[in-house]
C-alpha cells in the first residue's frame, strides 16, 4: 500500500512536471505572438507587401511589437495589413509613424517596421491606419544590377583592348612602358627637374634674404620708406619742376632772340648793313688788315714816345723850377684824404 | 511454386494481421468508454511508462542535445551563422527529433515490455483465467496500457525535448558563451505554434501505436513461451515502423494546416 502511495507520488511528479513544461512552452510561444498580453490593431496599406506573412513580426525602434495578424488584397493596388501591435507600445507611435516592409537580416524574414513620427504629432488609437511606403524591391534592385552588369562587361572588353594595345606598346601609355629611350628622356628631365628645383630654392632663399633686407633702413629703399626724406625728396621736385618752368621762360626769350638773330642774319644774308659788307668785301679786309699793322707800328712808337715823355717828366720832377709846383699837388692831394677821413 | 505460395502467405498473414488489428483497435475504442473504469491500474501503467521511462529518455535527450549542437557548430560557424544555431537546434528537437527518438525509445523499452508481459500472461493461461473469473482481461490489461502509453508518451516527449535543449545550451554556453536568457530567447524567437501544436498532437498517436502494437502483440501471444520473445521483439520493430507512418503522414498533415 506504501509503495502504491509513493508510486502515485512520484507520478504526480512526473505528470505536473510534464504538463508545467507544456504549459511554459505554450506560453511563451504565446506571449510572442501577443496571445496573452493586450494589444491593439493597427492597420497599413501597401501595394506590395513582398511576401509578408501572417505571424511576421513587428518592430518599432527596433524593438518587436507585434505581429502580423492578417493580410487583406482590396483590390490590385491595395493591400491592408492587420497587425497586432502591444497597447503599452502604441501610445509611443505617432499619426505621422510610417510602416514599411523590410527583411529582418539579409536573408531573414519579412518584418513590418514602423519607423517613429517627430514626436509632437498625437498618438494612434487602436484600428487606425499608419502611412506607408514601400522601399526598394529586391526584384528591382536585381534589374538594377543586371543592367549594371551588362554595362560592366561592356567596359571590361574596353578595358581589355585598351591594355592589349598598352601591352603591344601602341599609344603614348604603350610608348612609356615599352620605350627605353623614353624613360632615360624622363630620368634625365627628372634629374635636371631635380637640379632645377634645388637651384630655384636657393634663388628663392636669395629673394627672401633680399626682400627682409629691404625692410632695414640702410639700403635704397629703405630710404625711399624714410617720410623725412620723401619731404626733402618732394621739395627737390618741387624745386626742379619751378627750375624747369624758368628754363622754360629762359627758352622762350632764347627763341625770341633767336628769331630776331635769325631775321637779323637773313638781313646779312640779303646784304644788307655793314656786317655783309664787312664779311663779304675781301679788298676791305685787307685795307683793316694794312691800317691795324700800322696802327701796331704806330702803338709802338707812340709807347716808346711815352717812356721818353715819363722820363723828361721825372727830370722835370727833379728841376728846380718847376719842384714847388710837385709839392703843392701832392700836399692838397693829403688834404683831400684828410676830409674824406 | 513453393516460393509463389509463401509469398501468398506473406501477404495473406500480413493482411490478417492487419484486419486483426484493426479489430483490436475498435475493441479498444469500443471498451475504453466502458465501465468500470480500471483507474487503479491505469495509475500504475502510468507509473511504469512515465516514471519509469523518464531517466532513460532524459539521458538519450540530454545526449542527442549535445551531439547535435556539437555536429552542427562547426559547419555553422563556418557559414558564419553561429546565432542561428540555437533556431536550428530547436526547430529541429521540436518537430522532429524530440518525438521520435522518445517513440523509439518507448517503443523499445514499453513497447516489448508490454508484449512480453501479455505474450507470457497468455502463454500461462493467466488472461484465460481472468475471464473465467468474471474480470474483462481486455479492459485490465488493453485499454489501461494503452491509455497510460497515450498519455504518458507526450509528456515524456516535452521533457525530453527540454533536456535535449538544456543539453544543446550547455554546449553553446561552454564553447560559444551564451547565455541561459539570451539562448532560450532565441529558442522561443524562432519557434512557433506552427512547430509546437502538430510535433505535440502526433506524440500522442505515437504513445497510442506503442500501446496497441504491444498489447496486440502480447495479447494474442501463439506457439507457447517461444512466441513471448517473438511478441516482444515483433512488438517492437512493428511499433517502430508504425511510428514513422504515422510521423510521416503528421508531417503531411501538418503541412496542410500550416503551409504558407
């Protein structure tokens, strides 16, 4: 009898242990399909819903909502999506939430996801309906790539040409790789490429050392920065520019004269006046030639008539006739220097 | 000539056996509804499929778990969907593997039991003498075994099916480092009701095969003591091949109800 009691016992066990697992495992694939919670319908029109199932999940932020609870065709453009969304979650989606269709994971399945409005607009309410749009189809995006494709076979049998033709050394990219000479003729240009770029930095570091000498003082620039000696400078100028307008007057007098000598000699030239006469008349010239001979001849003896005049004066001096005379001219003569001091 | 004939036979023996069978099966349905209920002896048949069967199922379960998160691992580590492992593994325990590695085992450890223990009871005349005492040896010894294997063997399933998972979490946690939360989230994640309603539903035609294949083998035991090892072991291979039918025609069944 104890034995049938411990029996009864154990299976009690077993069986409450078996139907608790059931019971774990009805609820918690339940739970997942919101069997048990609460929940509210929301519904969303697509014209493609791209192989969405019912019991596919809904996610919000990410976060598994609900899920797809029917699937309606209304006609060949419209499709209505029931799905069964937690209430707790639907007083955070806004009128201006959207719900697109996408796969979960690359090859994942198809999942509603219902991306969240700004946030100041109102809240659904249980049976309404979402905005929706439908993103790129993967059947569109295989036209895409095929069409990529095509054009990608095309270039590479381009591309193939072209290097066959660089390999058998045609063009200019041909000629670089297959032509020696040519890469001596850079090598070379590179190395004098190389020179030159190392003499310019010197030049350069030359223009510079220049340039900050420039801004000293001692030098002819420096000089022309001087502001005092830009006024010194300036009043030259001003100087040179009075200068040149009396120059400028001088040359106008000068012109006038010139005009009137012109005129005068044009007179001469015409004959007429004594300087024609003078410069033309070869007999006159020799006549003044003859008499100014004659006046030096004359010049010499009337010299040689005075020295004897000085010295008969100096004997005259020494008379004593005429000594008193002498003397009182030179006595009124200190008189005169006397007054005048 | 003599070969025609033995396949005659074959085929002859085959469908007598079945007939029998199916008569067996509506005697059962006929008594099951039938006072007095033997609740007594159903208890204690209960007991010895469930109790009984429980360590052997949990060890096998717990071991199949293992070996198979262990076999698949590496090729999908490889394919490098390691998080899709514990869907996979539990996908697969919750359909299939569960259910019928626990038949087989029942099969195996119940089903010959119960035939050797009729086949003998018929060898040494105690079924006889239970009719000749009033008592419906049909109704004591059938429909109570058969009850308590329909009922037992869904639960042993589900516990079976929770050992192998734990058995394949173990594994997961020691080689890949996942959780105990976030691996049986993953396991409810993927599984749904389309899983679990029809692999639970067929456990219970699998408990009722066991039974009736069993009892029917033991019950009409022939050709003395010799025949209780033949009802035992026939027990056994013919429960197996039943099984898989009726998982077969489950599966079928099934994807009726939940094809997409």
């Amino acid at each position: 009898m104890e034995k049938s009691i411990y029996q009864k016992l154990k299976l009690g066990i077993f069986v409450l242990t078996g139907i608790t697992f059931f019971v774990i495992a009805i609820w918690l694939i339940g739970s997942k399909q919101n069997l048990f919670g609460n929940s509210s319908d929301l519904y969303a029109v697509f014209n493609n819903v791209n192989g969405l199932k019912t019991g596919n999940n809904i996610r919000c932020s990410g976060i598994k909502v609900g899920t797809v609870k029917s699937i309606q065709m209304i006609n060949d453009t419209f499709i209505v999506v029931k799905m069964s969304v937690e209430s707790d979650i639907t007083k955070h989606i806004k009128t201006d939430a959207k719900a697109v269709i996408t796969t979960d994971g690359l090859v994942g399945n198809m999942i509603v996801n219902i991306l969240p409005g700004a946030g100041s607009q109102t809240t659904l309410q249980s049976g309404d309906t979402l905005r929706s749009f439908s993103r790129i189809r993967t059947d569109e995006m295989l036209n895409t790539l095929s069409v990529t494709n095509e054009n990608a076979a095309l270039l590479t049998a381009e591309l193939l040409k072209i290097t066959k033709e660089i390999s058998s050394g045609k063009g200019i990219v041909g000629a670089i790789i297959k032509d020696s000479t040519i890469t001596d003729d850079v090598k070379q240009t590179l190395h004098f490429l190389r020179k030159t770029s190392y003499e310019s930095s010197i030049a350069i570091k030359n223009v510079n050392n220049l340039v900050s000498s420039l801004n000293k003082k001692d030098n002819l620039l420096g000089v022309i920065r001087d502001t005092a000696l830009s006024n010194q400078i300036k009043n030259i100028v001003s100087n040179i520019e009075k200068s040149s307008q009396d120059i400028e007057t001088v040359i106008n007098n000068l012109n006038t004269t010139i005009t009137s000598a012109n005129s005068t000699i044009e007179n001469v030239k015409d004959g007429k006046g004594v300087i024609n006469y003078l410069s033309n008349d070869a007999t006159l010239v020799k006549k003044i030639d003859h008499t100014v001979s004659n006046l030096d001849s004359a010049m010499i003896k009337i010299n040689t008539a005075g020295i004897k005049l000085n010295d008969n004066l100096e004997a005259l001096k020494h008379n004593w006739l005429l000594r008193g005379y002498y003397k009182n001219l030179e006595k009124e003569k200190e008189k005169e220097k006397i007054k005048k001091k | 000539m003599s070969e025609n004939k033995s396949n005659i036979s074959w085929l002859n023996s085959f469908l007598i056996e079945t007939g029998e069978l199916a008569y067996f099966t509506g005697r059962f349905f006929k008594e099951v509804f039938r006072r007095p209920f033997e609740f007594k002896e159903f208890l204690k048949q209960c007991y010895n499929v469930g109790n009984k069967s429980l360590l052997l199922v949990g060890i096998t379960g717990f071991i199949i778990g293992l070996v198979f998160t262990l076999q698949s691992r590496p090729k999908m580590m490889e394919l490098g969907a390691e998080s899709w492992l514990p869907s996979m593994v539990s996908i697969s325990i919750i359909r299939e593997i569960g259910p019928i590695i626990t038949a087989l085992i029942c099969a195996g450890k119940i089903g010959s039991g119960i035939g050797a223990e009729l086949g003998s009871m018929r060898v040494t005349e105690q079924i006889d003498a239970m009719e000749v005492s009033g008592t419906n040896p049909f109704k004591y010894l059938v429909v109570t075994r058969i009850l308590a294997t329909t009922f037992m063997i869904p639960l042993l399933v589900i516990m079976g099916d929770a050992i192998a998972l734990f058995g394949s979490f173990l594994i997961e946690n020691i080689k890949g480092d996942v959780s105990f939360t976030l691996y049986f989230n993953e396991v409810f994640n993927s599984l749904d009701f389309s899983d679990f309603t029809p692999s639970t539903i067929k456990t219970f035609f699998f408990g009722f095969a066991i039974g009736l294949v069993g009892c029917y083998k033991g019950y009409y035991t022939k050709h003395g003591t010799a025949g209780v090892g033949v009802s035992a072991n026939s027990a056994v291979v013919e429960a197996s091949i039943v099984l898989f039918i009726i998982d077969f025609v489950a599966v079928l069944i099934a994807d009726i109800f939940y094809s997409v």
